[in-house]
C-alpha cells in the first residue's frame, strides 16, 4: 500500500511559518491562501491552506499562540497528533471541508520535510518515476456565455485543452462553437455544490445540451434527480465526480462504481486517505485525473508531482497558475509539462 511507503519518515519540526498569498483571478474573485512552512534540522518542508475564506486566512495569521508542532514523529504520528489538533481555534468555518483543506496544509508540509529529511523524493520513495504531466485550463466563459474566451486562448495556444463549467445561460450556439474546437475535455455540472458561489442548480435542459454537444467529453458532479437520472442512462462511464470524494467510504457512496474520478488532494485532508483512494482506484481500475483550487504557491507543484506519479496523461485540471490570472501575458507553460530535473521532496519545480 502505497501509504505505508511513508507513514515510517521520520520527521523533526523546530517551528513553522505561516505566509498568506492574494492575488486576483481569471474568475473574477480574489484568491488568497497561505503557505505552511515547516522547518526541522536545516530543512523546510511546504504546504498550502486553499481555504475559500479570506477572512479565515486573516484570522490564522492573528493569533499569537502557536500549534503545538515542535517534536520528533514519524510521519504517521505526526498525521495522528494533527488530529488532536483545532486548526481554526475553536472558530466553525464556513464549510466544514475547509478542514480538510487546512489539515492538508500541514499534512503535505509534514511529507515534503520528511522526505527532505531524508534526501529522498516521493518517486524515489514510492519506487516510481516522473512523467511529464498533461494538463487542461479550467475557465468558465464571459457574460452573457459566448465563447470567445476559449477560443482567443486557442488562437494563443492552439493545442490548449479545457474544462469548463456550463451554466444555464448556455445556449446551442454556445455549445455548438465550443464542441466544433474539439478542445473541451471535460464539463463540470457544480450539480454537488450547495450554499457556494459556484452552485448550478440541476438542469435538465442544460444536461441534456451537455450530453449531446460534447459526446466524448467528461462530465463532472451532475446532480441526480428524478429528471436528470434518466438523461445518463448509457453515459454513466463518462461521468466522473468532484466534490464529494474526500476518502475511499466515498467512493464507495457513490451512486454507481465510476470509471472516472478527479482527485483533489486537499478534500482528503490527511495523506493516508489520499494515498488509501488512490490504492483503491487502482486495485479496481477507475481512472483518475488531478484537479486544482486556484493554487498560489507550492500547493500546485504538489498537484503536479501527484499526477505525475500517477495519471500523467489524463485530462488534468492542474495547469500553471499564471492560467488562473486576469490577463496572463508573457510565454506560459504549455502541455505536457517536464518533469523536475533534481526532485526533492514533495515539491515539482
């Protein structure tokens, strides 16, 4: 199993820095997020907090007394001690996900110190190698939706693939212009979100748009109902799922066995469960691709180095962060991206 790979690293942590990170995005919100750093005998391992609260970000950075982190563990002790541990101090966030994305934070620093720790990385760890990662730009289009926004990043970059989130405001012309690039891999319903910013409420009509126009393309978190059940009878391999896959107890909930699922480190929040899914994807051929949460930092380089040890060449929604900006300019990386020359632990540069 993959986990038990690593729960032995041993693992010393003198201190740990918090460092908070804004910037404006290409979805009209400004992100912010903050680094963990780790530091023990010489070595910094990093993580990243993808709260969706930028208050909450504040308040983490606002309170004098520290974690208690400061000792000598094994990995998997450390993941054990974090448990014990109230991340947000008592506060009730405005998801209870966010805990999850917050304990990833630490857990992912804790791996990438101990690996450094050790002068190892995780494919030499994990007994595999780097491939060069395939990557898609998740974007959702202008208002009123017309398309012009994928199709200008075409005329940029002509072999861009994308995932895009349809709303009920697409109409079949809009459909129709985004199916006749071929470039849309992936179209992601927000049909499991409910009380957020993103939330597209199920739509028969919509899905149905979706299912026909794009008839190779996967099809993310629909919201199953009475009415929208029926439209994926004989489509259920191309639909894959999201948000609620947090551990393999929800995977296993799903309403059919997938043949596609997107993993998001930061909904598993500790290590073993992430590397546990994975096993448990594997072991049942179920396809997997990497998937973001507007990243900043260091938190994409781990994206990047997980889907390179392990869906190198699906459609993963890990692109660059300079994707993710208003107005990217300059050269920007383009698909497949190269694996590290000289990998050191976690980290992907």
């Amino acid at each position: 199993m993959l986990y038990d790979s690593v729960a032995d690293l041993d693992l010393t942590i003198d201190d740990y820095e918090l460092d908070r990170r804004e910037r404006d995005t290409s979805s009209g919100f400004t992100r912010a997020t903050t680094v963990v750093s780790l530091r023990g005998d010489g070595d910094v391992g990093r993580g990243e907090d993808v709260t969706y609260d930028n208050d909450a970000h504040d308040a983490l950075q606002g309170v004098d007394e520290p974690f208690d982190l400061t000792a000598t563990y094994t990995l998997d002790e450390f993941s054990g001690h974090l448990s014990d541990i109230d991340l947000f101090r008592g506060a009730e966030p405005g998801q209870a996900i966010f805990r999850n994305y917050r304990r990833w934070a630490f857990e992912s620093a804790a791996l990438d110190l101990a690996l450094r720790q050790a002068d190892t990385d995780l494919a030499e760890r994990l007994g595999r190698t780097y491939d060069p990662v395939r990557f898609v730009v998740s974007t959702r289009l202008e208002e009123p939706p017309t398309g012009d926004r994928v199709l200008d990043w075409l005329d940029r970059y002509p072999d861009l693939e994308f995932k895009l989130d349809p709303t009920s405001e697409w109409t079949d012309e809009v459909v129709d212009r985004l199916a006749a690039t071929d470039a849309v891999r992936t179209l992601d319903l927000k049909g499991q979100y409910h009380g957020t910013t993103v939330d597209q409420p199920a739509d028969p009509a919509l899905y149905e748009r979706v299912i026909e126009g794009f008839p190779e393309a996967l099809i993310e978190d629909p919201e199953l109902n009475d009415e929208t059940r029926p439209l994926f009878e004989g489509e259920e391999a191309r639909v894959t799922w999201d948000y609620p896959i947090r551990g393999v107890e929800t995977v296993e909930e799903l309403p059919w066995k997938p043949e596609w699922l997107n993993i998001k480190p930061s909904r598993f929040g500790s290590v073993r469960s992430l590397f546990d899914t994975i096993d448990h994807c594997r072991e049942r051929d179920i396809e997997m691709f990497g998937g973001g949460q507007f990243e900043l930092d260091v938190g994409r380089e781990h994206l990047h180095a997980i889907a390179s040890l392990f869906y190198p060449d699906a459609p993963n929604d890990v692109a660059p962060s300079a994707y993710n900006d208003p107005d990217p300019s300059g050269d920007l990386p383009t698909s497949p991206l190269a694996p590290p020359a000289d990998p050191q632990g976690l980290s992907w540069e």
